[in-house]
C-alpha cells in the first residue's frame, strides 16, 4: 500500500531542490517583501530561519464561497474512500502474490511503494493549498510552484527507479509520478475550495482501480512493470476528473512563469516553505518505515513477521486520523483568511478537543480487544504479537495529535516546525534503535517507535507555548496528558497479562 500522506531553509542558491533556484531573484530592496497587492500573506513567514516563529493569520480578502462539504462530511468522505482502496488491497493481495510468485510480487510491491513515496514528496498540493487559500499570488506564480514540482518528482522517479527497478518500471514509475504531479494543480484548487473530500475520495478510489486492475492483469501473465502501468493510468483519469470538477481559473498565459517566480516578492516565502515540506516529506517517510528496516537487518524475519502483524494493524485506526487532518488543513486556511486568527484558533482547539477522547476510547477498547482479536486477523501464529500492538495502541494517541497539529500550523505558513521535528525524531529514532533492537529485537523496534513519537511531543509543546490561555486553558492540556497515562498503565497492566 502506498505511504499515506500514512514539515531553517536553506539559505543558499546551491540548496537540493529544483526551488532553490529561486534564489537570489529578487532586485535589491525587494528581498523578502510582501506582496503589496491582493489579500495580505496571513503571517506566511519569508524567509527559512523565521518560519518557525509564531504566525498569526489575517486577511482583508474578500471572502470564498461556502465550502461545498462540511468538515464532518468531508472526514468521512475520505476515510469512506480509504476504508475502499484497504479493502480492495486486501482482496488483491493473494491474487497478485499466487499469480505473480514471490519475485515478480516483491517487484510489484516495491514499485508501488516506490511511487507512494515519490509523489509523497510533491510539495506543490500542500503549498498551493495554502497560496490558493490566502489569493496574494498571481495565476503564473502558481503554476510555476506546479511545475518545479513535477519536474523534481519525475527526476526523483528516475533517480530512484535507476537504482532499484528495471528500466520500463522505472519509465512506468517517471509517467506516473509526472502524471500526479499534473493533477496537483486542480487538487490544490479543489481542496481550496471546499472540495477537499471530493478530491481526496477521487484518488482514493483510483488507486482501488489500480489495485484491481493489477489483480486482473495477473490472470494474463502480465509482467511487473505492466501491472504499474494501472498506477500510471489512474493518475491520468486522476487529471481529467479533477479538472473537470476544479473551479475555473483566470484565463492567463503561463508562458512566463519563470520569469513571474523569479521576480515575485513572495519567492523567499515560496522557496523556504517547499524546502520545509520536502524536508518534512522526507524525515517522515523515513520514520515509517525505519524500524522495519532496522529490525529485519539486525534481528531476521521472523522478528519482523511479528512486529509488521501488529503495526499493520495498529496502524489502520489512522484511516479516520488522516482523514481528518487532510479535511482540517484547507477548512483552518480558509478560516484564518475569512475569519482570522482569534476564531480559525478556537475551533481548532475545539476539534481536537472532541477528537482526541473519541480517539482514546477507540485506542482503549483496541487494547482490551486486542488479545483475541489479532489471532482472529492474522492466524493463530501471530499470537506473539497481541502484546506489541498493546503497545503501540498506547502510542499512536500521541502519534494522533501529530495529524491535527500540522494542518494547524501550515494554515498559518508554518512549515519549518514540522520539518524540524520530524528531521529530529528520525535522528532520536535511529539512535534508540540502534541501541534496542539488538537486544531485545521487536520490543526494540516498539522502543524505535516510541522515540519517533518525539515528533508530536514538539508540536504539542510549541503549540502549547504559542496559543493563548484563553483559546487553549491549562486544564485541556493537563487533561490530555491524563488520558495518556491512563492509556499507558491500561497498556501496562494488558502487557503483564499477555
């Protein structure tokens, strides 16, 4: 299954993005301005060291239309559409593995992983939903943003698949990558409009085509790299849908869309927010697969079968997690521009506080439940790992505040804090599991996880440093940090009993 997206820049031309050629555009005395036409930049900050200081958002602009689907509506739209494509991977998975044999799989496998992290790193949908929000940016700034980030996705597909796929798969996983980066245009305006569920329930589904597709193909003797070539297809149906339903743009020529990003007084602000998203991209594609990675070097595969049982399954709650935070982030950058900070503040604090005990007691009836329901799932040889997913149930109510935060912060132009974090917890989480997993093989890897969990705890800290006691009281924190505790010694008292 692909990754679901389960962010100081550099300063320097020379930096490893096709956006660091952005810089050093601007004409003297132009360097970090504002845009002085249009709706204000909502506290974007501009240049990479400032990006982590706290912004508060406001606009003059006048305000959108109403979005076409509530929050409500929207969250469950794409966790409806995720709960699809899970359940169209399920069904596909022993067809794919009996027809193609355990080679020809992995390559299938590792191709659609491959192209899962690939376009991860397209930073253009998480940008331009934000640019599409505050409106400060004109047609050709957009497009441009676009475009940078299709041709680094496509060049990243090469790199990537020259290393470790045959050459038509890695022709295959360019096309796709090139055709999501297409779309990425039309997603931005739609999630930016209120459609966010729409836009995210169309790639779900398509995916679930793809998946299906794939299965169907096995029948023929098809190769690998054939079989990725629905990917590519449900991308390109991806753009037809998506610009159909978009809502129209200015008619405006692109022609000049370098020239217009070079001299854009936004560029800085453009070029530290994509390289903070692609860090971020990067930092937690690593955090999720890293402890696998680690155990089945240091420890082998029956240690690995162990542990991946129990996160697979730990790791499905976050259908209705990412979901909603895919909803949150458009909703709350539409709220700061329309409404400002004051009241986008309030009902963020007001989501997560309804979401995270509803996600407690989710995470607490998973641990009384877990002992017979994973045998249940996986077989009788997955007994062994009831007490690991105990475990990582009591952690992922940490992870959750991860996935409600960050939509918060990148409404308001905040990228750097996530990038930061993430960058820090994959370093903590590398060191702990060099050290844990060694010696006490998946429980290490359990540790592993625990310490990427940092991640969240910086949100948590800095967001409870910046937002005002009137908007965020005292007792909520204290409350959450309560409901964790009880989560622990719930998880403590399951593991002593297994």
């Amino acid at each position: 299954m692909p990754p679901d997206p389960l962010q100081a820049a550099p300063e320097r031309a020379g930096a490893s993005a096709p956006f660091a050629l952005l810089a050093d555009a601007d004409p003297p005395g132009q360097r970090g301005a504002r845009a002085t036409e249009g709706a204000p930049s909502a506290g974007l900050p501009e240049r990479g060291p400032a990006t982590c200081a706290e912004a508060c958002a406001s606009s003059d602009a006048p305000p959108r239309a109403a979005p076409a689907q509530g929050l409500g509506a929207t969250a469950a739209t794409m966790a409806a559409s995720q709960v699809a494509l899970a359940a169209v991977g399920l069904v596909s998975l022993p067809i794919l593995t009996r027809q193609l044999g355990p080679q020809a799989y992995g390559q299938f496998s590792l191709f659609v992983t491959l192209l899962g992290v690939v376009t991860y790193q397209d930073v253009a949908r998480q940008l331009l939903i934000r640019e599409e929000s505050v409106r400060d940016s004109s047609e050709r700034e957009l497009d441009g943003l676009a475009r940078l980030s299709l041709a680094f996705i496509t060049l990243l597909a090469l790199g990537v698949g020259w290393i470790a796929l045959s050459p038509a798969a890695t022709l295959v996983l360019a096309l796709g990558s090139a055709l999501h980066g297409l779309a990425s245009r039309d997603f931005s305006a739609l999630s930016a409009a209120g459609r966010a569920g729409f836009a995210n329930a169309a790639r779900n589904l398509a995916w679930a085509g793809a998946f299906a597709a794939s299965a169907a193909l096995c029948f023929f003797h098809a190769e690998a790299w054939i079989l990725g070539a629905a990917f590519a297809a449900a991308n390109a149906a991806l753009i037809v849908t998506y610009r159909r339903a978009a809502p129209k743009r200015p008619r405006e020529s692109s022609s000049g869309w370098w020239s217009a990003l070079r001299s854009s007084p936004r560029r800085e602000r453009y070029r530290a927010a994509a390289l903070d998203l692609l860090g971020f991209g990067l930092a937690s594609s690593a955090i999720a697969c890293l402890d696998r990675v680690m155990l089945d070097e240091w420890v082998g595969g029956e240690a690995l079968g162990v542990y991946s049982g129990a996160a697979d399954v730990a790791l499905r709650l976050h259908v209705v997690s990412s979901a909603l935070s895919a909803a949150l982030f458009p909703l709350l950058a539409r709220e700061l521009v329309e409404r400002g900070y004051e009241a986008a503040a309030q009902r963020f604090v007001s989501i997560v506080s309804r979401a995270a005990p509803l996600y407690f007691a989710a995470l607490a009836l998973g641990m009384f439940l877990a002992p017979q329901l994973l045998p249940w799932l996986l077989g009788e040889s997955f007994r062994a790992s009831s007490p690991l997913l105990v475990a990582l149930l009591a952690l992922l109510y940490v992870h959750a505040f991860g996935f409600f935060i960050t939509p918060w912060q990148r409404a308001r132009g905040d990228f750097c804090t996530q990038r930061r974090a993430y960058v820090l917890a994959v370093c903590l989480m590398v060191l702990v599991g060099a050290f844990a997993i060694p010696r006490w093989g998946a429980w290490g890897a359990v540790a592993a996880f625990a310490a990427a969990r940092t991640a969240e705890l910086q949100l948590i800290a800095i967001e409870a440093l910046r937002l005002p006691r009137a908007l965020l009281p005292r007792w909520k924190l204290a409350a959450a940090g309560a409901l964790f505790l009880v989560l622990a010694a719930l998880g403590a008292w399951r593991v002593a009993e297994a």
